[in-house]
C-alpha cells in the first residue's frame, strides 16, 4: 500500500469513524432536512419566477436573504469556501430582482413544496410534530454569539406547519456550527481554499466537486497546495501529512466542541430523541437521490440504510 492510500485511508478515518460525537452525529441526522432548499428543483423554479439568473444566484440570494441586503463581500466572509468572484457574480444583482425579505418567503414556500412532494406521509405524523417541536427547542438555545447566518436565521418569525417550523430549527443549527467551523477554520490558519482542499486531501469530496461547486482555479489550487507544502501539512503526493491530518482533526473536533454548547442546554434525553425521530426523515431524502453521494457539504450516509 502506497503512502497516498494510506494517507487517504486515515483522513476517512478521520473523518467518518474516529469523529463520530454526538455534535456530528446529530448534524448528519439533520443536514439532510436543511439541505432540501439547495438540491430540490422548486427553489430554482421559484427563484426564476422572480427573475434571479441561474442556480448560484438562487443560491447565494436564498441563502444569504436573512442577513439582509449585504454586498459580495459580507457574503464571501459569511459562506468563506467561495471564490469570492463566484459570489460576486451573484450578489448583489440579485437584490434587484427580488429583495432579501421575499427571497426568505420564497425559500420557505419552496421547501414546503419539496418537502409534500419528497414525504408525504411525513407531514400528517405525529413524528414530524415531535420533530418540529424538539428542533424548534435546540435551535433556541443554540448558540448565536459571533456567528451571523445563524442569528440572522435565529429571528426570523417562525412558520405554523411542523415541517417548515423543522426546516427553520435544522437550519438555525447548521448555521450556528458552520459558523463556529469558520471560527475553527480560521484558527488553524487554513484559508478558504485550503478548507477545500485539506478536506479532500483527508479523504472527502473530490477536487472536482470543490472545483465546480466553489471555482477556485487550477492555480489557486497549486498556490494553496504550496503553502501546504511549505507549512509541513501536504506531502508531495497530495495527501495530507500526519501534522496536516493532526490540523484537520483539529478543526472538526473544535467545530463539535462548539456546537456541543447548543446540545448540552437542550439536554441529553432530548438531544437522543431529536436524533431518533429525524434520523428516518433523513433517510428518505437522502435514499431519494436528491442528494448526490459527493456532495460538498461531505455528507454521507450509511448504505445499509439507504433503500
């Protein structure tokens, strides 16, 4: 076995098995539900009815609508993977097309059309009711402080249907850790790109999903293996070093610990309750295909359970 396999070997060690806290665990559990608004073909439809231009301004606007009217700037430092000239393609034309407050509406009434057609059976159970309810309370005490998608979405007013009020908590609680994985991120001194790239090269998605999903050149690839290289964190091969593991490893086991704060107030009998009652919803969607299996936000999910 060559040291580029072993090296990819460890980094899905890294990132599947030796980091399974509950903080991921539950983050799995939910990501499928948030990330309906990206993948399902009714936000598009209702992001084109407004005149937006293409999927990644749909993206960029739907997302970033609860932080209000901001510039390309504020976006990229909030998002921090994209190429900034990516966003800036996006944002802020978008708000002459639609304004932050109906982009939020919108979002919202395209998800409850996915979520009707993706699971039908769910919306009349007394499971998404229980979901909803458990949801709603985590992402209340999740936490907000220094961290902007999350406390942008965190006041927003709440929906009356128990699968959009579920759509609403699991987006509050991605947002509340990916901003705390931004904090982690910049701690280890990986840029934007470097994020990218050190998940790959620790066994996630590939290079072309990062590629075509952020649009950091060929270039900016090779300068930010460089400095990878010259800070002992990437080996010749394009694998990550054990010091480059030891960082990567690091960043995620700071992002659990920060979004550990928002489950131990919501409480252990209830944090393993959310956990169950969502983790069939989940299942759906990702058994669906809506998702694809290399994706990149390197969500993955148990074959076994997939249908």
């Amino acid at each position: 076995m060559g040291s580029s396999q072993r090296g990819v070997e460890r980094g899905v060690a890294c990132l599947d098995r030796g980091m399974e806290t509950r903080a991921r665990r539950l983050w799995r559990v939910l990501e499928p539900v948030h990330a309906v608004t990206y993948f399902a073909p009714e936000t598009r439809r209702a992001t084109d009815a407004l005149g937006l231009r293409g999927g990644w301004m749909s993206y960029f606007a739907c997302r970033a609508a609860p932080l209000g009217a901001v510039g390309p700037a504020v976006v990229a430092a909030a998002f921090y993977n994209f190429h900034p000239e990516m966003v800036a393609r996006a944002i802020p034309d978008a708000w002459g097309y639609a304004s932050p407050e109906q982009l939020v509406d919108v979002r919202l009434e395209a998800v409850d059309k996915a979520v009707r057609r993706l699971l039908p059976d769910v919306l009349t159970s007394t499971t998404v009711r229980r979901a909803a309810e458990l949801a709603r309370e985590a992402a209340e005490v999740a936490p907000t402080a220094g961290r902007p998608l999350a406390a942008a979405n965190a006041v927003l007013e709440w929906a009356d249907e128990p699968h959009l009020v579920l759509w609403q908590a699991t987006t509050i609680l991605r947002e509340s850790r990916g901003d705390g994985h931004v904090a982690a991120l910049i701690a280890a001194g990986l840029g934007p790109c470097q994020a990218n790239l050190t998940l790959t090269a620790s066994g996630g998605p590939s290079k072309d999903v990062y590629q075509q999903s952020r649009r950091w050149s060929d270039a900016e690839w090779a300068a930010a293996e460089e400095d990878l290289r010259e800070r002992g964190l990437l080996s010749d091969d394009g694998v990550l070093t054990e010091r480059g593991h030891a960082v990567r490893r690091e960043v995620e086991d700071t992002t659990d610990r920060l979004a550990e704060q928002g489950w131990r107030a919501l409480g252990d009998e209830k944090a393993d309750e959310l956990e169950r009652v969502v983790r069939p919803m989940s299942t759906l969607v990702m058994s669906s295909g809506l998702i694809p299996p290399d994706n990149p936000m390197a969500l993955r999910w148990p074959e076994s359970e997939l249908a």
